[in-house]
C-alpha cells in the first residue's frame, strides 16, 4: 500500500493543496490495460488500483476534486457505462484513510452498474462520495448549500458521463443545491420537477424481495412474522410501516439515533416494537430471534464476525454492498442455510423512482409501478424468484447468480447512443481535465 493511500482524507487534500493538485483522474486504458493518472503524484493510486482485486473492476474512470471554496474532498466513479450514463447517488461520509474513500467509491459504483442492469434501466453504473473531516464544517446551512453547489459543478465539468442522485448523508435539499448548478442531477424536490425522496420507493421493493424469498422457501406470507431492521432512518422507517401493513406481527429495531426509534413509535402506537439504541457498528442485532434480518444501515456488515449470529433464515435488506467479501461471504451464508438477496437485486426501486425525471412524472406511473408487480417478468418479486430458482438449481449462491446475470445485462449497449459516457472519459482525459480545472 502507498504512503498517500495510508493517509485520512483531510492529509491527502493537503498533500494534494501542497502539490498544487486541485483535481486529478485514474481512467482506465483498454489498448494498455493498465490505469491512467492524470499526474505522477498521484500515479502510486493508479498502481494500487490495479493491484484491487476485490474492488476495482476496470472502473472507467474515477474523477477527484479538492472543492476550491469549502475544501471538500468530492469524487465521482464511474464503473460500467455500456447501457447509458453512469448513475448513483453522492454519499457524504467518514472515511479513516484514502484507502478506505477508494474502496467505497469502486464498489458502490460496481454494484450501481449491477443494480441498474437488473432493473432494465438504460443507465450505467457510477457513484459519488464526498468525506466529512474534510474543508469546510457543514454543520451551518450556507456551508453545506456551497458544498453541494460546488458538487454540481464538479458534474458539470464531467459533462455527463456521470449523473448524480440522492444517498447516505445527502438529502433532498441538498440535491436541489446541486441541480442549482448542473443538469446532471436526479433526485430533486418535487417542487423543481423531480422524484423527491427516492428512499419509500426503496422500502416497498425491499419487501417486494422478502415476499420472493419467503414464497421460494414455502413459508408463506409476511402475516404473522418477525422481522428485524437495522437501521430505522429513511428506508428502515417506511419498511417498518409497510411491513405493519402486510401484517407483520413484530418488529426488532436498531439506530444510532434515538430520535429515529421515538419517531417510530410514534408512526406505529401499539405496534409490537423492540427498538435498541446502539453504537456505530453495533450488529448484535443479527443474533435477534427473527424470520427475517433487513440491514438498511451501511455497508460491509456481512462477514465472518457477524454470519454466525444470525438468527434469521432470510436476508434482505436495502444497505448497498452489504457483504464485506462477496466472494466469500455469500459462501458462509450458504453454509449456514441462510437464504441471502443481494441488495443490488432487490433495492433498485430508488434509482427506479428518479432515473428518468426527465421524461416527466404521473401521478400512478405504470413504468414505475410494474417493478413492484407480479406480472412483469423483471419486477422485483419475479426476478428474485428467478434468481433463487437458479441458485437452488446449480448449486451457486443466489449472489453469484445474480452477478451473473447482471453482469451479461450490464455489456448490453445503449440503443441510441451506445457506449458514449466511455467516449467522454476518453475524451476527458486527453483534453486534460485535471489541468483544466
């Protein structure tokens, strides 16, 4: 590992202020299979990328920016762009080093590509993140407007290749502050012509999955169950209400907000509620006697320190990149005889509900709406029988199946304008973008 990747992020936008480096690129080259930095200081990153097995999938171009004013370090990954723009939301989080700001930003960019082929949208897949402890403090309204405004900009400057949306850290207003400065932006309020908020539509498709999973293993409907919800903020709230509504019968909780479980309580009077206020990284949850375990919280909380508490037979959450090793973990939920949905396969209804702002809204869209039936043979519920069929079938993970899958989907080209997000980069990367800003 490189000294800079070692780095936390606020170091690294130093070492980078020092160099007189306020943006640079890693563009992968398919004539030299090999990554392109766009200056020596950063070259160690593009050798580490490289050498990323696990993470980096010939990503098509990672663009980084010191923002000038608020001093954020603000980045944009693009992995797949075959079916369209690179699409995803901008997460605003913590990260201890370079390394670890990387890591997210290749695998949520890879699982977006995954996501948006099983969904049949006509989109690639990219990711934004921003890391907190860097620049400017956000806590005041006008810094985090510059923050965001400043990330419309780096969009624009990207010209497309990549489109943003709403994710961990950043809300519907701040995505109004984006689109204050760029077109490419989903996500926005309804009141500037968006979708809004994308996380109810998330919460109707995760159950749309447990269904699936539920009727594959002969056990019925969500009547009656217990299902257990890390998380309980904006996807793990509404999934708790539409579970009420299927007649779930208990609800096992945990947040690191305690504002979120009072919220809940009051969203749910007389509920059978077991809501538990936990540390950041806290996953006794899992050992919690339940049907179902649904992670909404963050990532990478799936491995070998966690599989064996689980307690429940079903895994289905909206959390992207649940598994901390997918090449290994969904083996131990196997194992185990846990039946695991991957995330990517079952969240896709948020990036669903504002993909295609541009094309206007109804008020009970049918485009939308047939994702969360049973008679589309690519809806949420469908699909996931389709995966689970296979994965009984073969012998393979229900993970692995729907990798592949969304692999062969994801190389399909955009019928209009084919692979041209890769011409972009392309094209970024000799005009010198990096200079340029």
């Amino acid at each position: 590992m490189t000294n800079i990747a070692r780095m936390p992020p606020k170091e690294f936008c130093a070492f980078l202020q020092d160099k007189g480096i306020r943006c640079f690129f890693l563009v992968w080259n398919e004539e030299e299979q090999r990554v392109r930095a766009s200056q020596r200081e950063v070259e160690p990153l593009a050798r580490l990328l490289e050498q990323e097995r696990r993470d980096f999938d010939r990503h098509e171009g990672v663009f980084v920016q010191v923002a000038p004013e608020s001093g954020t370090l603000q980045g944009a990954f693009v992995h797949r762009t075959c079916r369209g723009q690179a699409a995803g939301g901008v997460r605003f989080w913590t990260y201890d080093t370079v390394l670890d700001y990387l890591r997210d930003g290749l695998r949520l960019a890879k699982g977006m590509t995954q996501k948006n082929a099983l969904a049949g949208l006509w989109w690639g897949g990219g990711k934004g993140v921003m890391a907190r402890g860097t620049g400017i403090d956000p806590s005041s309204a006008a810094a985090r407007r510059r923050i965001y405004e400043e990330y419309g900009e780096f969009m624009s400057s990207l010209r497309g290749c990549y489109v943003t949306a709403e994710d961990v850290g950043t809300s519907v207003e701040d995505m109004a502050a984006i689109f204050s400065r760029t077109r490419f932006t989903t996500c926005i309020p309804e009141r500037l012509g968006g979708s809004g908020n994308p996380s109810v539509p998330t919460a109707r498709g995760v159950v749309r999955g447990m269904e699936a999973a539920l009727r594959h293993l002969g056990l019925g409907t969500l009547a009656g169950k217990t299902v257990a919800i890390q998380g309980i903020g904006h996807v793990g709230a509404p999934l708790a209400l539409y579970l009420r509504e299927k007649g779930v019968a208990r609800i096992i909780g945990s947040d690191v907000d305690p504002a979120r479980a009072d919220e809940l309580r009051r969203l749910l009077p007389g509920a059978d509620l077991d809501l538990r206020i936990v540390k950041r990284g806290d996953c006794s949850l899992f050992s919690a006697p339940a049907d179902i375990l649904s992670p909404n919280a963050t990532g990478a909380v799936l491995g070998p320190a966690t599989i064996p508490a689980i307690a429940a037979r079903i895994v289905c959450g909206a959390a992207n990149n649940q598994l901390e090793d997918p090449e290994r973990d969904d083996r131990l939920l196997q194992e185990r005889g846990i039946l695991y949905l991957p995330d990517f396969l079952v969240n896709r209804m948020g990036i669903v509900n504002c993909a295609d702002e541009q094309s206007g809204s109804l008020e009970h869209d049918p485009a939308f709406e047939r994702h969360l039936g049973d008679e589309w043979e690519n809806s949420v519920f469908n699909l996931s029988l389709e995966v689970l069929a296979e994965a009984r079938k073969s012998g393979r993970t229900p993970h692995r199946v729907a990798v592949e899958m969304a692999d062969r989907r994801s190389f399909e080209l955009n019928p209009i304008f084919g692979h041209r997000s890769a011409a972009i980069i392309r094209d970024l990367a000799q005009s010198d973008w990096a200079a340029a800003r």
